[in-house]
C-alpha cells in the first residue's frame, strides 16, 4: 500500500516538475482502489487542482459486512497458508479474485460475472493473486481522511454496489468541504461499460472542466 501511494506521488512530483505542462493544474483520477488512494492523495497533498473518485474504496468495515460468513470461513485459512508459505519460501497460495458468494474470493459478490465480461478476450488476465494481499485492503481505510480534502473532489458512487456499499461511502463524502456526489443506478461493476459509464464519462468531463 505504501509503495502504491508512493509511486502515485512520485507520478504526481514528476508531473508538477515538467515544463510541457501546467503543474498547477493537477488532476486526478481513481477507480475502486485506486479511487481510495486518490481520495487518500488529496487529502494529504494541498497542490491537487480536483480530483474524481469513482466507486472508491473508502471504508474497511463496510466492505466486510458485504462478505457472507462462509466466504470469510474459506478465505481465513488460506491467507493464514500464504503468510506461511512467504515466510518458508514456498510458492504463494493464490485466491480468486471474483466468484459468487460463499466462495473463497476477494470478490464474493452476486454480480461477479459482470467482472469477467470486462475482460478482453485473449488476454493473460488470470483471476487470480496471493492470498496475503487481502490484509492490504483489511488495513486501508481511505475514509478517515476524507474530512481532510480541501480541493474539489467528485465523488462516483454505484447505487447497487455490493462491494463497496453507496450509503457508507456518500456518508463519509459528505465529510468533504468541496465534495460533489452522484449516485449512478448501477452495480460495481455496471460503471465500467455500457450507459453508465457513458454518463460518468460526460459527468467526469464536465467536473474537470469546470474546475480547470
């Protein structure tokens, strides 16, 4: 997570340093986790001009209540094999990352499919990482600063939303002294293709105009 933000920032400094362009016109944009650490980046930096975040993960506990006991039950067990696996040297015990509910997965949700189909055909995509990142995200709880943020920032919540739950993140958006917030009638992944993400694209495009 660290070395996450950290590349963010150092993207960021290298930007602001460039003479081809305007520096003082930083504009971000992050999506799910990355939305998380945009929120995270304007909240700690003060030279971000506007920033969009879009069905961003905010907040850890909200997250979890989305996951069924027996997806947890069979998820625990192999995050414990893969932390013990780094330690011995052996090869990492990999988790799904989408699969329907009750499965072992960083995704057990009811649309997960919708996540398969924006995938390209014939790419190296596998669904699958290491079972040991899932404590990154039981760690990170972009939300805390979202009080914090002084510079303009959109907010893009997906209504039906059952990964990242609308009513927790528009709570703590609502914290933001500039926050704009829309909801969109679609779920996590609804946003990424199709009508949605037509909408969000135009309201993304009128959001940054407005604020450069």
């Amino acid at each position: 997570m660290k070395e996450q933000l950290a590349d963010w920032d150092c993207a960021i400094n290298f930007i602001k340093k460039s003479s081809k362009v305007d520096g003082s016109k930083v504009l971000l944009f992050g999506s799910s986790f990355s939305g998380g650490h945009v929120i995270t980046l304007s909240a700690k930096r003060k030279d971000i001009l506007a920033a969009i975040a879009q069905c961003p993960y905010t907040d850890t506990q909200a997250t979890l209540g989305t996951l069924s006991p027996l997806t947890a039950l069979k998820t625990i067990p192999l995050v414990i094999a893969d932390l013990l696996s780094c330690l011995t040297g052996y090869h990492p015990v990999m988790l799904k990352l989408a699969d329907a509910p009750g499965k072992a997965a960083m995704m057990a949700v009811p649309d997960y499919k919708e996540f398969f189909e924006q995938v390209p055909e014939n790419s190296n995509f596998v669904n699958k990482a290491p079972a040991r990142t899932l404590l990154e995200f039981l760690k990170y709880s972009p939300s805390r600063y979202m009080k914090d943020i002084e510079s303009p920032i959109y907010y893009a919540v997906c209504r039906k939303d059952t990964l990242t739950p609308a009513d927790a993140t528009i709570k703590y958006a609502k914290q933001s002294s500039k926050a704009s917030i829309k909801e969109y009638n679609c779920g996590y992944f609804g946003i990424y293709s199709g009508d949605f993400f037509e909408q969000a694209i135009k309201d993304y495009i009128d959001f940054y105009t407005k604020y450069s």
